[in-house]
C-alpha cells in the first residue's frame, strides 16, 4: 500500500511535533546534572552551606525539567515503532541497537541514581550522594552520545549495506563511528551545557536583579558566565567543523541551508556569496529576493577565498530538501550562539575590571536583564539546530539509501491526524506545567531554614527489631 | 531474509530470553505501583493518597525503566517484531503512554501544585494507572491473536491491517484482567510499604481477600479461553507433556496459597516474594507455550530477529550491564525499604 504525500506529511509533522517537545528538556537535565555535581562537589569539599543551599534549590528545577523529560522521552520510543514501523524494521539492526544500548547503558542507568539523588538526602552518606550525582550526570551524558550515533548514522550512514529491505551491518565500527558523529556529539553535548550554564545564569541574575538572596545567587551567576567565556566560543568552534562535514556529506542540505541555488553565476563564475536574508521564488530554482555577503559562503564552507560550493539546482529536484526551514533556522541558530558569546565576553570584561562584586553587579541592572534574556536563547538555537538537521536530510530518512515516504507507518490519515492533535495537546500541556512550576519554584525561593542534611540511618523496617505501636524517626523525600 | 547461523540462533534464544525478563521485572516492579495509584481511587483522605505516591517516589521511575529496556532490546534484536507488532498496537499502545506520561507527571508535580488542583492530580494518578494497565493488558491479549502481514518481495514483512483491529472481546478481557492483577499487587505493596495501624493499611488489609479470588477467578478463566481459542496453547497442554503442565498448574495454586497465608500472618514482604513467584511462574509457562513464535501465527522469535545479532553484543549487555542494572536497582530499592505513615506525604 502506497502512502500519498498528505500521510506522509502529517506523519513527519506527527514525529516533528513529539521531538520537538522532547529535546527542551534532555539538554537542561545533562548540562544541569554537569553543574549539580560540580556544585555539590565544592560543598562536599569546603562545607560551604552556600553551595549547599544552592544545589538543593537548583535540585527542585531539575527534578521538574527531569519528569517532563522523562514523559516525553518514553514517547520517542514508542514512536519509532508507531509512526515509522518500516524504517524501525529496515533499520533495526544497526539503529534498534544502538538504542537498545541507551536503554540499557544510560536509561536505566539514570534511573538508578536519579531516585537516589533526589530522595536519597539524609538517608545515605553525603560521599554516596555525591557518588549518586556523578552517575546522573554521566548516564545522562552517554544518553546523549548513544542518541547522536544513532542520528548521526542517519545522516551518513556507513558500515551498512541495503539488502532484501534491510540496512545489514557490515561494519560496527564504521557504523558506529560514521563521519558525522565525530562532531555531532560533542556540538550536542556542549549545546546542553551551554543550554543549562544559562539556565543557571538566567534564573541566578532573577534572584540578584529582585534583590533576593544576593550573596547566596551572585556565586553561581559568576561562575556560570565564566564557564560561558569558555564554552560559548567552543560551541561556535564545533559548530563551523559539523557545517563542513555537512557541505562534505549531505551538500543537498548544506545549499539548503543556505539557499544557494545555483553553483555558478550567469557569467560563468564560481558563486561564493552569502545570503543574510532572502525568500525562495515560486518555480523553487532560486531566490526571489536575497541580500548577499560575496566571497563569505565559500570561506565558511571551504575555508578558501572562493571555493565552489555545490548549488541546489545541481541535484534532482526529487532529491532536494525544502530551503525555507534549514535557512532560516540555521541563521536563527547562528545569531543566538553569536549573542550567548557576545554576552559571555560582556561578563568577562566585567569581571576583569572588578565589576563582578556582589554589591556593583547587583547594581548592573542592563546586564541582569541580558542575562535573563540569555536564559531563553539557548532553547530557540536547540530547536533551531534539529530543524535544520531534520529538515535538511528530506527528502531521505536514511541519507541517500532510504526516503521518507518508504519509511513511515501505514497509517490512514485520520490516525495521523488524531495523534498530532492529541500529542499536540498534550505536549503543550507538559510544557505549560514544566515553565509554571518553574516560575513557582523561583517564587518560593531557596530553603533556607531547614537544617543541612547529614548521611543518616533510618529504621530497617521488616528487617528491624522494633517494639510495634512506637513512632519511627522519618525524614521527609525532599 | 537470511536465515540465521547456527550460533546466532542461540544468540537470539537468549535475546528473547532477556527481552522476557525485562518484562517479567516490569511487571512484577511496576505492577505494584500501577496497583497502588489504582487502589489509590478509593481513599478517601487526600494524605493518605499523597502517602501512596511519596511511598513509590524513590522507585517508580527505575521500575518503569524495566519496560523501556524491553522495548530496547525488542527494537535492538527483534525490530521486525517491533515495527509491524507497533504498528499493529498504536491505538493501545498510544493510550498507555498517555497513562505513563500523565503518571510521572502527577507523580512529581504533585506536591507543587496548588491545594484545588490536588484532587484534581490524584484522579489523574489513579485514572492514568488504571489506563496503563488496562491498556497494556489490552495489547497483550491482541498480541497473542497475532496480526497479518505484508508479502512484497525485496521488502521486510510490515503491517497494514488499519488501527482499530486490535479489538476483540479477548483483547478486551486480558485487560479487565491486568487490572484485577495489578490492584493485587498494589494492595500488597501499601500493605508492606506503611507502619502497622496505619487506616490505609487496614483498608488495603480488606481489599486483600476479595482481589485475590477475583485474581484466581481471572487467571483460571484466561487459561480455559485461552485453551479454547487458540489451537496452539491446547496443542501443548493437552500434548505428549500434559503431565507437567499439570505440575505448573498445582505450583502456581500452591503459590497463591502460600501467599495468603503470608498475608494473614502479616508477613507483607514475604506475601509480594510469594506472590512474584506466582507471577514468574505463569509467566514462564505462557513463553513456554507460545514458543518459538514472539508474536503467534506472525513472527517466530528467529524470523523476527536482527540478522545483526551477535555473541560480542550480547555477552556485552547481558555480561557487562544487566548485571550492574540489577545492581543498583536492587540498591535503591533496599534504600527506600522502610515503611511510612500518611505524615509522610510530599509537603
């Protein structure tokens, strides 16, 4: 049974719709999770209550962000199979796995210490505690990796070939370290990090720029810009070498990405300009309008003063990705990771010229305003980058070996129709919920009258002696 | 497809034996919990209720876990299974996940929402466990009519049968049956989980006896449809091996006495092992039965299986991490053992 264009594309808007909910919060729980231990490290180290105070206070946005994660994240799974039952099948024997290996190395990993982490104050020692972050922090971030070498496969998929239906490896460690995972890792690893060092920074600059617990918010946001100084430049880093891995494997994507049609100029020569801006005419074989930079495509994609740059009027018009999604989203990237680094050098200078302090920063009220601003930039690159990404590998599930249509379910259209509507509703639901518990968390505050936990014993209940009828000393979950 | 070699073959056996095991564990983990937020529908004092979910706070989530993990190692080592077997079931399957998700989410915003939404929470808690039970019973009962395939060349076999086929009054009644099972296990686990003279506990005391017929009535009715209708589990239980079906039969009526008897001796945790056991028991004799077919009349577990697999991956998962899984499972399991009373709900 054949699937029409209409299925197809509510089935890509179905799958669109539950990643695009899904990938807000995984990178906030890796980054966050990097930063609570980092946290509850100094004050396992120092005994500064300071720091305590503010791991358990960031412990109650994470926990949050973790559960919204947690709902969309066991969607994802279900959906492979759901919406793209043939792709799951052809491609279950190198994707399946590498999946199944997330489940089981950093899933269930996480899950493990998660509990541990957030109930387990006061009933196991603080080194275990600390143990328990470690392994949050680390699950998590294998998650990532697992999750990128899967996708990147998709991307360029090597160490396979497609026989009698079915993506056969021939080759694990060619599939698995295939060329675009090299860099697509770490550019989403680091995209976490930078993702929750503004989280930390946006939320901090609140409680400074309201007057709230200054002392106790000023230590993260200072350290937190610091550590942007040196990720927000490596991020831009990253970024530019996946572009070139791009342009070298999926060029379809890459001319997409940049709305450059044609290869060559009518006078014969190679065309290197840059399109800041512009709209795709209605034929679909260049732009309408555009405002072009000459010379900068081609050093951003070869490094070279005019190299030339595959145009995608070079390709089958069955093959080419659509423009208007991977252009602008890939411009709308670029600008929020140039600001987050403009922002970090902002911090820099101020911390040199000795304007960090917790009395003059408090003052700084523009930069605590940038800083909150800063908070949401991360999320709109993050989105921004997976539409690019996805968008621009159309019309392939499998880069140049499966399309997308012989990849979906075969579904009727109502069904696809229904779960988008009922996905639609409900994720939006969990994103609502997720931003105002946020907001409720922060009006609540820090807590700072309970006294700090120490590694405690509890009653052993069936396996402890105890006279019945007496009261057992409890330490509430959280 | 190719067919298998001869070492794969042993390969894939295991897979399917690991891949059952993470469902029994699911089951045996998470069905507790599911029973609790079921049970939890019928209390009436909104600590207690709260008291319910603080008591699997620690825990729910890695139990959980244990589904996820089968669902990886059934898309890892048998993704023809899961892509056509999910296909098929994406109108229970979808309804489920919506349980789970509403589920976590009651679970851990709870105690952040604001007193008029509280109620509001915990009949989504209830309701939401009810419907993944319900749900997941449905998808097993559907699962074992088996489902039809495509059959074009140079192409894996995929499913095209439309999404409502699911549908059967045995489809329907594995379901009722999950329910009844879970809420057993879930009286269980508030039994074991709260301090002695706690009302909730003495509730869940008075809900024991009844549930527990309903859920031998249920299991007895399940086996004799299931000999009825389905040619392959009488070809086996009435076959050449009668003789030990007949002992499978008396053990699990054993267990299940056994652990009555642990219940009225208000010895909690040996009613759950006790009643796990008989889980186990029953679920090792339907593998048994459904045996070599995943999905019967469908897919084998041989014909389902990656042409992928192999002893490195396997001796890797199984040798390496399900050991430590268990682990840390079992660990944090045994930090949160002890009991609680109402107080101890999420302030």
């Amino acid at each position: 049974m054949p699937n029409d264009a209409l299925t197809v594309f509510v089935s890509r808007l179905d799958f669109a719709w539950i990643t695009t909910f899904h990938i807000i919060y995984p990178p906030l729980t890796i980054g966050l999770a990097i930063l609570l231990f980092c946290a509850e490290w100094r004050w396992v180290a120092t005994n500064d209550e300071g720091w305590y105070r503010i791991v358990r206070f960031f412990e109650r946005l994470f926990i949050v962000n973790f559960a919204a994660g947690v709902a969309t994240g066991i969607t994802m799974e279900m959906a492979f199979g759901i919406l793209y039952g043939p792709f799951s099948q052809a491609a279950g024997p190198f994707f399946g796995q590498v999946l199944g290996y997330e489940t089981i190395t950093a899933f269930m990993y996480e899950a493990g210490f998660i509990g541990l982490m957030i109930f387990g104050w006061g009933k196991i020692s603080r080194g275990m505690h600390l143990f328990a972050t470690f392994n949050v922090a680390l699950s998590s971030s294998l998650s990532a990796m697992w999750i990128l070498d899967a996708n990147s496969w998709m991307q360029t998929p090597t160490g396979v070939v497609l026989k009698n239906g079915v993506f056969q490896v021939t080759d694990w460690v060619a599939a698995l370290l295939n060329p675009d995972v090299w860099l697509g890792f770490p550019h989403m690893l680091i995209a976490a990090v930078e993702l929750a060092l503004c989280f930390v920074i946006a939320v901090s600059a609140w409680f400074v720029l309201t007057k709230k617990h200054v002392t106790l918010f000023q230590r993260p946001l200072k350290f937190a810009v610091l550590a942007l100084v040196v990720i927000a430049p490596l991020q831009v880093y990253l970024g530019d070498g996946l572009g070139l891995t791009v342009a070298d494997a999926q060029p379809a994507a890459l001319a997409a990405m940049e709305g450059h049609y044609n290869t060559y100029n009518p006078d014969g020569s190679v065309d290197t300009s840059w399109k800041v801006v512009g709209w795709p005419n209605a034929k679909g074989d260049g732009m309408a309008w555009s405002i072009s930079i000459p010379h900068v495509l081609s050093l951003l994609e070869t490094h070279t003063w005019s190299g030339k740059v595959e145009g995608l009027n070079s390709f089958p018009p069955a093959d080419r990705p659509p423009v208007v999604v991977p252009f602008y989203a890939f411009r709308v990237m670029v600008a929020a990771g140039g600001a987050l680094m403009l922002f970090a050098f902002w911090g820099l200078w101020l911390f040199l010229r000795g304007r960090f302090s917790v009395a003059r920063i408090a003052q700084n009220r523009l930069f605590l305003w940038a800083a909150i601003l800063c908070g949401f930039l991360p999320y709109l690159g993050i989105w921004c980058g997976w539409w690019v990404r996805e968008v621009g590998r159309q019309p392939w599930v499998v880069y140049g070996l499966m399309r997308t249509e012989q990849g979906v379910s075969h579904m009727d259209l109502t069904s696809a129709i229904l779960w988008l509507l009922g996905y639609m509703y409900f994720e939006l639901i969990v994103w609502g919920s997720t931003w105002y518990f946020f907001a409720k968390v922060m009006r609540r505050g820090p807590d700072l009258e309970s006294p700090v936990v120490h590694g405690g014993h509890q009653h052993l209940g069936e396996f402890d002696d105890r006279p019945k009828g007496e009261a057992p000393p409890y330490v509430r979950p959280i | 497809m190719d067919g298998l070699s001869h070492i794969q073959s042993i390969v894939t056996f295991a897979w399917w034996i690991a891949l059952d095991l993470s469902v029994l564990l699911y089951i045996v983990l998470d069905g507790a919990d599911l029973g609790a937020g079921v049970f939890s529908l019928f209390v009436r004092s909104e600590h207690e209720r709260a008291a319910i979910m603080s008591a699997m706070a620690g825990t729910w989530d890695a139990n959980e876990t244990w589904l996820i993990v089968a669902g990886g190692v059934l898309f890892g080592t048998f993704p023809f299974v899961y892509g056509s077997a999910f296909s098929y079931l994406m109108v229970p399957l979808a309804l489920a996940l919506w349980g789970m998700i509403t589920r976590a989410l009651a679970l851990e915003f709870r105690h952040l929402a604001e007193a008029p939404w509280r109620r509001f929470s915990d009949i989504c808690f209830g309701v939401s466990s009810l419907v993944v039970a319900f749900f997941g019973g449905m998808a097993v009962g559907a699962l074992l009519h088996g489902f039809p395939l495509t059959h074009t060349p140079g192409v894996v076999p995929t499913y095209v049968g439309g999404s409502f086929r699911f549908i059967s009054s045995f489809s329907i009644w594995t379901g009722i049956a999950a329910v009844i099972a879970v809420t057993l296990a879930g009286v269980l686990f508030i039994r074991a989980r709260f301090e002695h003279g706690e009302p909730i506990r003495e509730q869940a005391a008075r809900w024991t006896d009844l549930i527990f017929y309903l859920a031998l009535a249920a299991v007895a009715a399940t086996v004799v449809i299931n000999a009825i209708i389905f040619p392959w589990a009488a070809q086996k239980w009435f076959g050449p091996h009668f003789w030990a079906w007949g002992l499978v039969l008396i053990a699990v009526v054993l267990v299940a006495f056994k652990m009555r008897a642990a219940v009225r001796a208000d010895r909690d945790f040996h009613a759950i092992l006790w009643f796990n056991l008989a889980v186990a028991l029953m679920a090792v004799a339907m593998m048994v039965t459904v045996y070599p077919w995943i999905v019967p009349g469908t897919w084998t577990i041989y014909t389902g299986a990656s042409p992928a697999v192999s002893l490195f991956t396997f001796t890797l998962a199984m040798g390496g991490f399900f050991p430590v899984m268990l682990m840390y499972n079992a660990y944090q399991i045994w930090v949160f053992r002890a009991r609680i009373s109402a107080l101890a709900a999420y302030h």
